[in-house]
C-alpha cells in the first residue's frame, strides 16, 4: 500500500480515557502465547516513548503476521495485558499488536493533544520500529502490513499518523476527532463540561500535558473563551487538512451520545475519505464520551465490525463480508443499514413555531456531559410522522429573532426532546450565537446529529434553552423574542438490520 513515509476524577477519566467496548478475548495459554517485548523507543527529539510489542497468538517460530498499533485514551496508558480487551482480542485474531504510552501519559514529554509535528512524528518512529520487528509480515523493506486501532485520542491519532504516512495500511478510528479546537469551542462558545474533564483526566496518575492546554483549560474556566493564541495552538491539534490525504480503507465508529467528538465531528472526516474512493463504513453506535440512556445494542457489534474490517482489508481476504456501508443504532438498540450516509430520505420532520425566553446567567439545565430537558425554554412541538421512521442526519435550524440583553453577544442552545420518554435525543444540545441588540437577526445553524426511531404519535419537541453544563454558563441578562423558529429534521425509511 504504501511508498515509504511523508513527513510532512473517576468518572472524567473513566470517560476521557473511553475507547471502543470490545469483547475480551479467551486468556491466553502458556504454551500458545509467545514473548512480548518493551522498549523505550527515542522519538525524533530524543523524548523516549514506551513501546511494547505482543506477537500474534500461537505464531509459530520464523512466521510473519500483520501489526495492529493500538492506541489509548487521553490520560490513560497503553494496554499491557495480552489476556484483556482490545489487546486480547486482536493477538487472538492473528495480528501483532503494538502499544504504547503516548507522550506525557507514561512516557517522557507532554502531551500536545495529537498534534502532528509532536504525536504524529513520534507514532512514525513507532513504525520504523515496528517494520524491523522479526514478527512483522512486510510489504516491502521497512513497510509493514499495518493497521491501526484505538479509541478517543487513540481515534484522533490514527487520522493524524494515516494522513503523514503511507506505510498506514487500514484504519478504525472509534470515537475519534479531526479537530480539537472546534470540537471544544465552535462558534467561539466553550465545551465547558469536556473542557474542565480534559485538564483532570490530563493531570491525573502523573501526567504532563502542554502549557497551551492548562491556559485553555484555565481561560475556559474562568471566563469561557479561549484566547487567540490558544485557539490557534488548538488549531494545530488533531488531523486537520491531513485527513484530504487518506486514501486507506477506515471504519468510523461514532457515539451518538457523544457530546464531546459528536456524530457530526466523524462526518468531518468521514465525507471527504469517501470522497477519494477510499473504501469506507461508518457505524453510529450508542455510547463514546457520554451516558447510553436507552439500550446499546449487542455487546460485541463494534468487535465484529472491527475484526470484519481488518480481515478484509489488512489479511486481505476478499472473502470477508464487511457488511452495509452505514450503520446506525436507534433507541432500541437496533443496528439498521444502508449503503452509505446519507441514507435513502423519506419527507422530513418541519417544525415552526414563535416565543419568548428569558435568559439568566443562573438558568442551566443538565450536566457536564448529558443534555437534558430544561424548564426554562422556548418549545416548538414537532410534528409526528404519518408512518414509522428514522430520524437519521442532521438537522437544520432557522431563527429570526430579536431580544435586549447585557452582555448582547451571547448564545442559546438547541436540543430535541422526546417528550414521552423525557431524554433529550443523543443527549446533544447545540449553541445557536445569537446578538441581542434590540435589532431583528436571522441564524442558521445545524444541530448535532441525531439517529431515532420515529412514528404516527411519537411526540418530539425543539427546546432552545438560555442555558446548558454542556457548554459555558450564560453571559446574558436579558429577553429573546423569537418571531419564527424553523427545524427540519431528515428520516429515512428504516434499512435492513446489520448482520455479521
């Protein structure tokens, strides 16, 4: 595949660290389980990282397999333990796996948040290792066969690493983003919640992460806007124009309930990949960085996909059903296909209404990492559909408004409600930037993206609320009359059931 490489708190760490849920493997047997290794491993700025090295399960004496580098969350450590998880999983399904502790997190220096010119050289020195391996089935000299597994910081990186080098052969990135800096402050409106939880789980256990980030998290905090120099270092984080590089095989698994690196942050990556006509899948599952508050579907769904994924296009085995190109999970738990995203669209869901919000620096409503129905808000009722359906996009929202406020500049956020169940759909809610100078404005913006069994009956509702956890706490006092709120909201008719 490739040319040689182009250089170019419990909860919050329970949930910063988050990576895909996969099955463990059966624990490996003395006899069937040869030596791993571990190194400290000079990265381009003689800053060592920790790197380990498990071969293939029951690969005999002199035999060569293809390598998997796993990588871990923020905050976290690189797995060690050939007997568990994702580690376990992939040495037992015929791959080499190497792990490592990413700089700051176990291993010397500080974590600049994926950056390529930082996290990106260091994984290309990994691979360079990796290709002198004796284990490692090779292309060509210092080319392995290789792929790349890992959730959260360890999805980022894989975007990162696969836009540097085209010795990346296969990618899955789980949970993953394409950019820190809008995915923590789009619209300049501040992720407080995820903000506050990536300076804890960043410092925890030991941990060293950049200046930049601390001042983010700190200015954040304190006033809920990033300074420019912040924002821009924040830019540099995260894959970025990298990904118009990737030319590889990649399964995207997304959480729609992720409210940190959403639904619509693995579109940003998703779209242009399958642009190039790169072979690629996208599964939106429930769960990633936040709460599944309705049934997640079979444990193993995302372990077959992955295993699916690797056998077709890292063993090569054209005899593989990799399955649907798209896959999404309603709140039944029920994986439903199509053969790519968008899927086939049926009339969307319209809404209009018109009202009035008060806004209150001390009006909230959910928590850091869960959007919830808010008492105080301005509700537009959404028309049921006349059959059953999915609601599965992005929708759209226009308001025309005018209001007074001290502090004009400010936001209100958009969620969607089922109102017979009390959840707010995918638990996403969304800044809207509103100026409330006394003066008419009209704003457009898409919500987050949502993925929801719909039905004659099945009662949702728009809120825009002056206020949630989500993001920063609410500048403004003052009123908002909005004179026409308008959502739509794309269904389709609901695709066969995934099978693996």
């Amino acid at each position: 595949m490739s040319r040689g490489p182009r250089r170019s708190a419990a909860v919050a760490a329970t949930a910063l660290t988050a990576a895909l849920p996969l099955v463990t493997a059966v624990p490996a047997h003395a006899d069937d389980a040869p030596a791993s290794r571990t190194v400290q491993l000079a990265s381009f700025d003689g800053v060592r990282i920790t790197t380990n090295f498990f071969p293939a399960r029951g690969l005999a004496a002199g035999a060569k397999a293809p390598t998997v580098l796993l990588g871990h969350g923020w905050g976290g450590r690189a797995e060690s333990d050939p007997a568990k998880g994702q580690l376990a999983l992939l040495t037992g399904a015929g791959y080499n796996v190497v792990t490592w502790n990413a700089r700051g997190f176990g291993s010397e220096g500080e974590a600049n948040v994926d950056t390529p010119a930082v996290e990106g050289r260091d994984v290309v020195k990994i691979i360079d290792w990796t290709a002198a391996q004796p284990e490692v089935r090779l292309d060509r000299p210092g080319d392995p066969r290789l792929g790349m597994a890992g959730g959260s910081y360890g999805g980022g990186i894989q975007l990162v690493v696969a836009g540097m080098d085209r010795r990346v052969d296969v990618i899955t990135p789980t949970i993953a983003f394409q950019s820190v800096e809008r995915s923590l402050y789009r619209d300049e409106i501040y992720r407080a919640g995820w903000g506050s939880l990536l300076c804890l789980g960043g410092v925890a256990n030991g941990n060293r992460i950049a200046g930049k980030v601390l001042e983010g998290c700190a200015s954040g905090a304190l006033n809920g806007t990033l300074s420019p120099a912040v924002q821009k270092w924040f830019m540099q984080a995260g894959a970025g124009d990298l990904v118009d590089r990737i030319r590889i095989p990649t399964l995207v698994m997304q959480g729609t309930v992720d409210t940190l690196f959403t639904l619509r942050e693995g579109l940003s990556f998703y779209k242009p990949i399958k642009a190039h006509g790169a072979p690629v899948k996208m599964i939106w599952f429930c769960g990633g960085h936040g709460t599944c508050s309705t049934k997640p579907g079979t444990a193993d769904h995302m372990a077959k996909a992955t295993l699916a994924w690797f056998a077709r296009y890292l063993k090569r085995d054209a005899s593989v059903n990799t399955g649907a190109g798209f896959e999404y999970i309603d709140q039944d738990g029920v994986y439903r296909t199509a053969a790519s995203y968008p899927a086939p669209a049926k009339a969307p869901l319209r809404a209009s209404g018109k009202g009035h919000l008060n806004l209150s620096p001390l009006d909230s409503s959910g928590t850091q990492t869960v959007a919830q129905p808010a008492k105080n808000a301005l509700t537009v009722t959404i028309p049921s559909p006349e059959a059953d359906g999915q609601a599965v996009g992005v929708p759209h929202l226009k308001l025309t408004y005018q209001g007074r406020a001290l502090h004009p500049r400010t936001a209100v956020y958009a969620q969607i409600v089922d109102l017979d169940t009390g959840l707010v759909v995918g638990n996403q809610a969304t800044p809207v930037p509103i100026t409330l100078d006394g003066r008419r404005h009209t704003v457009d913006r898409d919500l987050e993206a949502v993925s929801w069994k719909v039905g004659p009956g099945h009662r949702l509702a728009l809120q825009i609320t002056p206020g949630t956890a989500l993001f920063t706490s609410q500048k403004a006092l003052g009123w908002l009359d909005a004179s026409k709120a308008t959502l739509t909201v794309p269904t389709v008719q609901p695709g066969p059931v995934a099978d693996y």
